[in-house]
C-alpha cells in the first residue's frame, strides 16, 4: 500500500512537470501547468532604497508605465525566451481591435484546426467550437489558453502568421529593439526571445486599455456555462494590494518568468521577471520591486495655472487678443524624498502676430522636480484671429462711415 501511494504520488508530480494536457471533462484550468503555489500565501518583504534587491532571476526591471521612467533594473537588455509573457503583446493587438471596432466582446468566434491544435496551456478547444471573444479573453489572460490567444489572433488577422507580422511591427513602433516573436503564444521556438525591458514597454502599452483590468484582475472565473473553472496563477492578484495584472509565464526554456502591474495612490508600477529560478521566486521577485517602487516614488499629477480669462495680444489681427487655454496636466514622477519639490515656470510672449489659429502652441509652462526638468504643458491660443489685410481694413472703414 505504501509503494503504491508513492507511485501515485511521482506519476502526479511528473503529470504536471511535463505539462500532460487534462482530457476534455477536466473542471480546473490553470495556467501554465502550474498549479501547486497557488494556495501559498506571498511571504512579507522589505523595500530597500539602494542597492540590489536580491532577486532570484536571469532578468529583472521596475518601470513607471506613465513616464515608461525605469526606477530598478538588472541584467534587464539581455534576451531571454518570455514564456506566456508574449501574450501581452498578443492582447495589445486585440484591444487595439476591439477598441478600433472590428468586433465586440460579445462577438463569436469558431476555432479552427489550428487554434485547437495548440499544446501546452489550453481549455481544450475543439474544431468548430464556438465561443464569445469575452470568453476567449478569459482564457487567455487568467489561463494563458494557447489554443483561446490563437483563436483570437486569428479573429484579428485571419492566421496566426499574419498576426505575428502585426506583433513584430509593434514592437518595433513601441521601441523594442530586442524582441523578434515567432508565435503569438510564447511556446518554446528558436529565436523566440525578449527582455525584461522590452517586456515593460509593452506592458505598459497593454495597460492604456482599461478593458484589460477586466480580466486581469480576476482571481477565479469560469467557462462552459460552469463546466470549465479557470485559476489564475499569478498570485498578486490574490495576495498583493493593489495589483492590476498582468501576465505570467512558464516554460522549461524560460523558465519562471512574470509581468506585474499594482497601483497605489496614483502611482502605477510595471514589474518584471524572467528565468525566474522557481516559481516562488519571481513572486517574490516582483514584490520586492513593487514594494521598493511603492516605499520610494510617488506620482504627481500637475495643472497649469494660467489666471482667469487669460489672452495674449495679437499683433496686425483682426481682434487684438486671442484667449488662451492651457493643454492638460502632466504627471510627473518624484521620489517621496522630494514630494513638493514642484515649481513652474511660465513661457510666455507679450504677443503673437496674425494669423492665428485656434490650437496654435503660443507658450508653455514649464515643470520642474528641483533643479531638473521633467516635462511641459502647452499653452495655446483658444480661438482663431485672422490678419488684418488692407481691404479688410478699407471695408471696414466704409462701413463705418455709412454708418455715421
């Protein structure tokens, strides 16, 4: 009896070690094959000012998605295979589509061969079946669901090559010069690779779609009309303040890998893992950085203050002012160290000349943490003043001599 319960015992562990798929009656999803932290509370962490934060990984970065400010990094440009951590460029692109209106979450969609073919981490989609984009995300963001991205690349391109080309192509436009994907998935193949850096960028490009907080943020869901119970193995989302997402990732070429995003009081913070040497560690790993980032720096959100009805005088106009309108806020990270640290400095000309245009950048406010510059706000003129020609101006002289 007791051989048998350790045989027992070694079949599981070596089921979950090489990823066996669960047959098509299981109940529990769980990303990646990785299901045996889940239940393991995050152990407590002390945020250090300086120096290295003892992680226990190949890569890691702490990045401020506003400012895409990097606040801690290490080993952070050098390329390493991202796992499941793909997908955010995956669901970059699909919000993109959602967003432009190319379909509804409500809209269906039907796997094909292909989508259903995908091994690794899946809901075990069958050919034909039909699903809600809404579901797909599901499966795709709290069980990383290779077969449910794949369906939905394929929603967005018509194949999965096509949306790889898309996914390279906004890499390149975010500035991730060390990224090449070659699937939308983030299934071990050769030159599939990224950086924590690289990783960060697109990461914080995926949080400028709040829709993505829907999923992310989710402990537990199901599929199926309940049949399928999906679990989200990134464990902040569970055990950490304030976490947003995003996305974890695992394979044997990878390793642990993780992209977390928190926020609090108005700060937003990226964080992110890769060749994580277990499981644990690259939770640990972000929470350190995430603490550091929360003890550390906070984000301050700064207006122009421009008087009441302000205006500009316009020379050889038709009116001589223009009323002008200040352009937005800006946010502006600060070490809490120098929180109120903020002055301003306006820019302005005592006047503009004719034509102007209503938009038209007249000045700006400059922002200062210190003596350091941090950005701008534009001021511009809020209504148009065309030149004053000499027929105009003879016009009007006539007009007011018939009028006297």
């Amino acid at each position: 009896m007791r051989f048998f319960k350790a045989f027992l015992l070694f079949v599981i562990v070596l089921s979950v070690a090489v990823c066996v798929p669960a047959p098509a009656a299981a109940k529990t999803v769980s990303s990646e094959c990785d299901i045996s932290d889940i239940e393991v509370p995050i152990a407590e962490t002390s945020a250090t000012v300086d120096g290295a934060l003892d992680i226990k990984a190949r890569s890691a970065i702490l990045l401020e998605p506003n400012t895409l400010e990097i606040l801690y990094e290490s080993n952070a440009d050098e390329q390493l295979p991202p796992a499941s951590i793909t997908k955010i460029m995956s669901l970059v692109l699909i919000m993109e589509a959602i967003d432009r209106g190319d379909f509804t979450t409500e809209d269906v969609v039907t796997a094909s061969e292909h989508a259903a073919s995908m091994g690794g981490s899946q809901i075990w989609l069958e050919p034909g079946e039909a699903m809600t984009v809404d579901d797909l995300l599901k499966a795709t963001v709290i069980a990383s669901a290779n077969d449910a991205t794949v369906a939905l690349a394929e929603k967005v391109a018509g194949s999965e090559e096509g949306f790889v080309r898309l996914m390279n192509e906004k890499a390149k436009a975010l500035g991730m010069e060390n990224t090449v994907f070659i699937n939308a998935t983030g299934l071990d193949a050769a030159g599939h690779l990224s950086t924590a850096h690289d990783v960060a960028l697109m990461s914080a490009e995926l949080l400028k779609h709040p829709l993505i907080k829907t999923y992310s943020t989710v402990w537990m869901d199901t599929l199926r009309d309940g049949e399928s119970e999906l679990v989200n193995t990134n464990k902040l989302v569970r055990f950490y303040e304030g976490t947003t997402g995003l996305k974890t990732g695992t394979t044997s070429g990878a390793g642990y890998c993780l992209a977390a995003s928190a926020e609090r009081n108005g700060l937003s913070l990226v964080a992110v893992i890769m060749g994580g040497e277990t499981s644990a560690a690259r939770f640990e790993g972000a929470k350190k950085l995430l603490d550091h980032g929360f003890a550390n720096f906070s984000f301050e959100t700064v207006t122009a203050d421009i008087g009441e009805n302000p205006k500009i005088s316009v020379k050889g106009g038709v009116l001589p002012e223009a009323p002008l309108i200040a352009n937005g806020t800006l946010g502006v990270l600060t070490e809490k160290s120098r929180k109120g640290d903020i002055t301003r400095i306006t820019v302005l000309p005592e006047s503009v000349s004719a034509p102007v245009k209503k938009g038209d950048k007249v000045g700006e406010i400059q922002v200062f943490s210190g003596e350091t510059p941090v950005g701008s706000i534009d001021i511009l003129a809020d209504a148009d003043v065309e030149k004053l020609t000499f027929l105009r101006a003879l016009l009007w002289l006539f007009r007011g001599i018939f009028k006297t």
